[in-house]
C-alpha cells in the first residue's frame, strides 16, 4: 500500500496569488477506501501543522515506552484513540463511522502515516512537492 501526498493546482487568487490543495491518496491495495476515508482524508483534521505531527508523535513515543496506557487525539470532528495494541479512528460527522473496525490500524500504520505527513508539510507549497510512503 503506498501513500501520496501532493500539491495540485488550485488556481489563481487576485490578491494570495497561486493557490496549491494538499491530497492525500492511498492507493495500491483492495483496502484502499478504509485507508482512504480513516487515515488520509483526517490527517488535516488532527494534525495541521508540524508541531501538530511533532505533540502526537511524542505522545505516541509515551505510548510505546509504557508512560501512558492510552491516548485520544482530538481533531475537526476526529477522535483518534491510541493504545500500544492499536489506533482507532473515528469520524464524528457521520455515526456509521465511528467505532467501526475499518477505522483501527497497527500503531506502526498510524505512525507511519503521520510521519510521511509530517514530512510533506514541512516541504514548500509547490507543484513539485512530493511525498510517497509505503506502508
């Protein structure tokens, strides 16, 4: 399964000037619409910027050296509960997602994602700014 993130073009603002979309697309794999809708589609919901990414990963290293048992991320109608065992996401705007199975994922998945995507955002806003992960 491998993760793309990019800039498209969104065109030209009279006064911000060129304006790029940030996308994310899981692709690669028949579970790539779970991944899609869980993984990719709220990483702007729970981590905005880089020192978003920065708080949960040390969190996320808490975890996994035992300090604390759980963690709960809350994002823009996200909730994401972390444990040592697994990641659950939950999408709030819609009640058939939340506590489903689609949305739990390894620590490592998890991990791995939020790393890629902590790495694109550190890249500049340009059409030619890239970040391809594989999981």
């Amino acid at each position: 399964m491998k993760l793309n993130l990019y800039y498209s073009d969104g065109g030209k603002h009279p006064v911000l000037g060129q304006v790029y979309h940030q996308r994310q697309e899981f692709s690669g794999d028949p579970e790539v619409a779970r991944y899609q809708r869980y993984l990719a589609n709220t990483l702007t919901s729970i981590a905005q910027n880089i020192e978003d990414c920065d708080r949960i990963l040390s969190k996320i290293k808490m975890v996994e050296e035992g300090k604390i048992k759980n963690l709960e991320i809350e994002g823009n109608d996200v909730d994401v509960f972390i444990s040592n065992s697994f990641v659950q996401v939950n999408i709030n705007v819609n009640e058939d997602w939340v506590g489903q199975e689609d949305g739990r994922f390894s620590l490592e998945e998890f991990k791995s994602v939020l790393s890629a995507w902590r790495e694109f955002l550190n890249l500049p806003e340009s059409l030619s700014s890239e970040i391809t992960a594989e999981l």
